[in-house]
C-alpha cells in the first residue's frame, strides 16, 4: 500500500472565486494555516471508479494547493476479498446476501496483511467505507486522531453486517456520514457531511457545442431526438433494468431515446455480470444505448450530461448520488428515486422531481419531457441548490472544521 496521488487537479484554488466568491476561499486558507505541518491521510479501496475515489482525485490536490499535507493511500485485495466486500455493501445498504462465516474470515485475513502493511504518516487518518475499516487496529501503535467516513446508506442495514462493522466503527474517534438519516447509535462522535462535486473538473466544465456534438456522433446518438440519461456505474442498486422498464412505458406516447452509460470498478466485480444483463435487456430496442464508459473519460461523461433533455437516476439505494449534483449543476431537469441521500439534492418539484416506482419515474419523465418551461424551471432552481450546498469548496471547509474540531468533545455536530 504506497502513498501515491494519481490524478492531478489542474484548478486552483483561485479558479473558485467567480464561482464561491472571494469570502470562501479566504475563509478556506485561513482555516487551512490552523492545520499548518498536520499531515491528512486517505484510504479507500481504489483509486479510479465510483464516487469516493472521483471525489478524492480533486480533494487531496486542492488541500494540497491551501498547504495541508493531504495523502491518498489504498488498500490491496483480492478478487474474492472484493466479492465479499461487495456482499458487505449491499447488506449494508439492506439487500439480501447470503453471508458464510469463512466470508468474514476472508476479509479478517486480507484485512491483517493490510494492517501488518499499512504506514500511517501522521495526524489524521481519514478511512473511507468498509473495505478498510478495520485498520483501525493499527491505532494504538500509530497514535493520532481517526475518522470512519461512510459514503453509503446504512439507514436499515443487515443487522449482522452492521454489528460486524460496528465493532471497528466504535474504535474511531468519530465517524461521519452523508445524509442524517444514515447516523448510527454509536459512542463516538458523529458528523453530517454531503459529498460535492468540483465544478471546475472535466466532468463539470462548461463544454463547447462541437465538442458535445463529437461525443454524440461517437455512440451515434440523435441529437435531434429527446435523450433520457442515467449515467451510473452498472450496480443492481442502481436499477438499470427499471429505468428501462420506465423508458417502454415513455417511449409509447413520446419519441425520445435511452443512454444507460458508465464504468465499472476494481472493487465491485458484480458490475460486469450487471452490465450484461442490462445489454440483454435491452437487445433489439434502436432507441436505447447502453455504454461502457471506461475510465478518465469525463469529458464525455459532461456532453452525455449536456446532451440530455432529462436525466434520470432511478435508485433502488443510494448513498448520496453526486451523478444528481452533476446534473443539477448543468441546468438539467432530474428525475430521481426518494432514497438515500438523493432527497437532499432534489427537492421535489422545486430543483427536480422524485419518484417512488417504474411508473412514477415515467410519469415523471413523461412531464418534463413534455414541458420543457417548466423542466428548465428546475434545471436553473437545481444549478443555485448545488451552487450553494454540494461544490467542492463547501466539502473542504467541512473536512478543515472535522480535523480541526477533533480536539474537542461533542456528540453530534451538523457541518
């Protein structure tokens, strides 16, 4: 497990001014001297492929730009350790899974390599879902202060998975979750921070019209043609067969057309299996198009995003969905389930519409499609809602105040 950065932010901080105005980024650095010569470290489980690892690559940069010296490591795992570790995400998240004890053997066995391997530089240590949780062992030894951040939705989990990662949990000094309605009983402090996206990435920049014409001609997608969009990682909890079920009932009264588009990661092998049955789900159908989008390939990502007259995210769980902040970021009208940590980007008819079932989604779908007025009504409301909540340099000043604040006893601090 080698201390390493592998992408490299090409904003600075100064970029953010037009955007934040000049009091945030005053308030940042000078909340960034008080942690002068403290040293902040990352670990997740991978360092390309969903939301953690995206929002990491511009975080750890931009803290390094205000002088903290952030880090980024990650575990090392097999394949069958990822499979469990994938079993304990959608327990967590209240799906079914058939857990065996040599299950949590295996994770304890390939968890103790990483604890005998793993080097803690410092003042902070910052560790990122469950796959690593339990280098938490490493805490008497190494000293400092620790931090279990989860990004998913553990409002009802498997309650033995749960209990299982609880007994690490409990031996952090604080915890912090996305949404209030994901916060545990637990003796240690817990802290409410929402994810963000960086507007300024590739994924966010404004693009220029020839070159979200070239991303359309590369999928021959129609851009005369209604385009309904959820881009998403190929998950079950995502439901891409249902969005689709939603599409047919759409696509009977009003010609439009279907991207499913996204990636796959190292740390969820049940993405390839999800991936082929949605493109067997959706063989035969020229209206929709399912895509592969491998990874680094944000710029097409953006003028998929652009190019959408809806973009919809049909959630069976989601820990906070940044694809939403994406959209809503771009002015784009959202269609979105009422799980997780959605509802804190969506208010319902005010920055986008949820639903609650296939054919609440496509009655939903079929609305904005069919007025355009008011669908661009919530594009603009969503845009002013991230603006102010879900950018990146609200996430850094909530991480600045979290390290910052570690010195100190409270039960429950909202941030």
């Amino acid at each position: 497990m080698g201390s390493e950065l592998l992408h490299k932010s090409a904003a600075k901080i100064p970029d953010y001014e037009p955007i934040v105005g000049k009091n945030t980024i005053e308030e940042l650095r000078m909340l960034a001297d008080k942690l002068s010569g403290k040293v902040i470290q990352n670990v997740n489980s991978t360092f390309s492929g969903g939301g953690v690892a995206e929002i990491l690559s511009r975080m750890v940069p931009l803290l390094s730009q205000l002088g903290v010296d952030a880090r980024w490591d990650i575990i090392q795992g097999t394949e069958e350790f990822f499979e469990v570790t994938k079993k304990f995400h959608n327990a967590l998240h209240g799906k079914k899974e058939k857990l065996t004890t040599a299950d949590f053997a295996l994770f304890q066995e390939v968890s103790q390599k990483n604890i005998d391997d793993f080097k803690s530089y410092g003042d902070f240590n910052l560790i990122h879902d469950p796959q690593p949780a339990a280098l938490i062992a490493r805490k008497k030894d190494m000293g400092g202060k620790w931090v279990w951040r989860c990004h998913i939705d553990v409002s009802n989990p498997n309650k033995k998975v749960w209990q299982y990662l609880r007994d690490f949990v409990v031996q952090y000094d604080a915890a912090v979750f996305s949404s209030p309605n994901f916060a545990q009983q637990l003796p240690i402090r817990q802290l409410l921070i929402s994810p963000s996206i960086d507007p300024l990435s590739d994924k966010n920049k404004e693009l220029t019209s020839e070159t979200i014409d070239a991303v359309l001609h590369k999928y021959n997608l129609d851009k005369d043609k209604p385009m309904v969009i959820q881009i998403s990682r190929f998950d079950y909890l995502k439901d891409p067969v249902g969005v689709i079920q939603a599409f047919e009932i759409v696509r009977k009264s009003i010609e439009c057309q279907l991207v499913l588009a996204g990636g796959t990661a190292t740390d969820d092998p049940e993405s390839e299996e999800v991936l082929e049955k949605v493109r067997e789900r959706a063989a035969g159908n020229p209206d929709i198009h399912i895509l592969l989008i491998t990874p680094g390939s944000d710029i097409e990502i953006n003028a998929l995003q652009r190019a959408a007259a809806v973009i919809i995210q049909k959630s069976i769980k989601e820990g906070f969905g940044l694809t939403i902040s994406e959209a809503l970021w771009k002015g784009k009208p959202v269609v979105a389930s009422a799980v997780g940590g959605i509802p804190l980007q969506v208010k319902n008819k005010l920055t986008g519409l949820l639903c609650h079932s296939i054919e609440g989604a496509a009655f939903d779908l079929r609305q904005l499609l069919s007025n355009p007025d008011y669908a661009s009504w919530l594009g603009k409301n969503g845009r002013e809602h991230v603006r102010q909540n879900f950018l990146i340099t609200r996430h850094l000043k909530d991480y600045l105040l979290l390290f910052l604040s570690l010195d100190y006893t409270s039960d429950l601090i909202y941030l």
